[in-house]
C-alpha cells in the first residue's frame, strides 16, 4: 500500500514537471514574450530627400513621383494630388518609430512570409527602403511589421500602418480643391436667374441717430443714416473711424460705428440691380463661401457612367467672373446625388447635395423678406 502511494506520488511530481515545462517551452516560443522594447526610428533619412512613394495594399497599387518639387499620381493612372497629403506621408516613413521589436527567422508566425501589404519610398539617391506589414498583434492595435534593411521584426501602432496612416487609399491622395478661385479674383458670380456683385456699401443698424450729429463735414458723401441704418461707402479708415466716434459719447452709436468699421473691411456680394439693404447678406455670403470652398467627396473615372449624367440637358451652371478669365461650374442631380465639373477639365467630381440645392435656388430666396406688421 505504501508502495502504491510511493509511486502514485513520484509520477504525480514527474507530471507536474512536465506541465510546467511545457507551459515555459510555450511562452518562450510565444512573439510577444520575445519582443524587446524600441525607441529608435525605422528609417534614417530626412523627408525632403523623398521623391517616390509607392503604396501597395493586396492588389491596389498607388504610385507617387515628386517633379519640381510637386507631387503627381502616376498609378494607377494619372491624377492630380493633393500636395500636402502626400508630403505628411514623406513625414510619416520618417517619424515611423517601432513598440518593439526582436530577430525572428520564422517570418510565417508574424505574416512576413509572403506579405501582401508593403509601403515603399525612394530617396533622391535612388535607394529604395520597404516596410513590410504584417499580422495585426493579437489584443493589441498595432501590426507586426519589417523592413528590406534589417532583420528585425517590430510592431506599429495602428495609427502609422493603419489606414490612417500610411494604409491611405487613392482617394485620400487625389485633389478634392478643384476650383481653386479666391474671393480676391472673384468679381461676380452667375447662378440661374440671378447675378452676385461685390458691393463697396456696408450698413449697421442704429435705431435712433443722436441728435447731436451732423455729417454734413468731410465724410459727406460717404456716410449717412437712413432708415434705422448707419450706411458707410468704401473702406472706413481707422482715422475716419475715430473722427465718427467723436461726434458723439452715445454708446450705443459708438458701437454702430465699431462694426460698420469692420463691416466695411469686408466683402459683401448682392444681388446685382438690388441694394445691400435689399440683400440677405448672411445667405449670399455662405453661398459664395461655399462655392469658393467646394471640395469633391468622391471621383467619377468611368466614362460610361459620365455618359449618364447629361450634363448639357440636366446641368445648373455657375459662371465665376475673374479679371483674366470665366470659370464654368457645372452641377447637375443624379441618383438623389449631386456632381459637378468645370469647363476646364473633363474630371466629374461627386459634391455635397446641399450645395447643389443653394445654387439652384432662385434670386427670390437671397432677398430680404418683407417684415409683416
């Protein structure tokens, strides 16, 4: 009996030894108990010596070249860019700074045997230097990851490897500002069945004008009061500003007089053949602003779905008068969905359908609306 308990507790001791070895054996294959921490940056090399990118995620391929200091798509096909965008990728393999890292020659346990995702970038020394993505870390958010230089393996955060980050898409990377126009170039804007024009009048209201004034003096002509409104022609000077002020210690006048000062630095668009007084100013102001500001939201690269916007027949256009030149804007509805192009470039571009709404409102709806007593 003795005997038996002897050898139940002998082996009993021999299992647990075992299980415990194995279990060590287990964590030490496991990569994440091998990975050291790492401080240092993955690449060397200074962003303004970057001249190609190229991005490639399973069967997309984007391709990036800088000429003349200017960042063009050239595959998957050509496209204009966004400039900066670009250049924060250039900025991105540069800050690229590892978790952690160690030396592995079994790349298939962290995907780097065959990996499908990889981002790339030439220097002007035409040195090509590859980062690897791999598996995603299992409970973290980050990726296993290597480069063509080393043999280490490191792991990246989410926001470096990730789709906010150097995982971007084609779409990411092409010009979404395809007007380009400044409100500075800008001198009348066409819609439908109206004209905006640049007006030098600006207005503050004031419901009583103080007694005391008198503006028969040497801002006759420019200022006057009419119908509960200051009125102001051209840009008030700072003296010109400080003399109105003078005329009386009212403060209620005096703040009139401070935003009609502001007022007047600012471009104000009316309805042509209409006063300022006649305008919405808050409703042609966001319109021009909107349109200045346009920005595409999607692409449309098929031809045969062009084809079935019928931009002639449908289209809402917007001419932008320039002193050097007319732009066309053209906007149509398709599919509960809005699109536009120009009349320089054939590119059809996805916009926001409120902005298609706001141009095809008509004139009525930029005037002030009578009050009803």
């Amino acid at each position: 009996m003795k005997k038996d308990t002897l050898k139940l507790a002998v082996w009993g001791g021999i299992l647990v030894v075992l299980i415990l070895g194995i279990l060590v054996l287990n964590k030490s294959k496991d990569p994440k108990n091998t990975l050291k921490q790492s401080t240092k940056k993955i690449f060397q090399v200074k962003a303004k010596d970057i001249v190609k990118i190229k991005l490639q995620k399973g069967p997309e391929t984007i391709v990036c070249e800088k000429k003349d200091n200017q960042w063009l798509i050239i595959q998957p096909r050509k496209y204009d860019s966004d400039h900066k965008a670009i250049d924060r990728l250039s900025q991105l393999f540069i800050k690229l700074k590892p978790i952690k890292s160690l030396t592995d020659t079994n790349l298939s346990k962290f995907g780097l045997d065959k990996p499908t995702d990889s981002f790339s970038f030439w220097t002007q020394d035409k040195k090509q230097f590859i980062l690897y993505k791999g598996n995603k870390v299992p409970g973290e958010s980050s990726y296993y990851a290597k480069t063509n230089l080393s043999k280490e393996i490191y792991t990246l955060p989410d926001r470096f490897i990730g789709p906010q980050g150097l995982g971007k898409s084609i779409h990411d990377l092409r010009d979404k500002d395809f007007l380009k126009l400044k409100e500075n170039q800008l001198t009348s804007l066409q819609m439908k069945d109206f004209i905006l024009v640049k007006s030098d009048v600006s207005m503050g209201k004031l419901d009583k004008l103080p007694e005391e004034i008198d503006f028969k003096d040497q801002l006759s002509g420019k200022i006057s009061y009419n119908t509960k409104q200051l009125v102001f022609k051209g840009k008030m000077s700072q003296e010109e500003k400080d003399h109105l002020n003078k005329l009386s210690k009212n403060k209620v006048y005096q703040e009139a007089v401070n935003k009609l000062f502001e007022a007047s630095h600012k471009d104000k668009w009316i309805l042509k053949s209409f006063s300022a007084g006649q305008t919405n100013l808050q409703l042609t102001t966001k319109l021009i602003n909107d349109i200045l500001n346009i920005k595409a939201i999607g692409f449309v690269d098929d031809p045969k779905k062009e084809k079935q916007f019928l931009f002639k027949q449908k289209e809402v256009k917007v001419i932008a008068h320039t002193l050097n030149k007319n732009i066309q804007l053209s906007m149509i509805e398709y599919d509960s969905k809005a699109y536009a192009k120009t009349n320089h470039k054939p590119q059809v571009y996805e916009i926001t359908k409120s902005l298609f709404e706001s141009v095809n409102k008509g004139k009525s709806y930029y005037l002030k609306k009578e009050k009803s007593d």
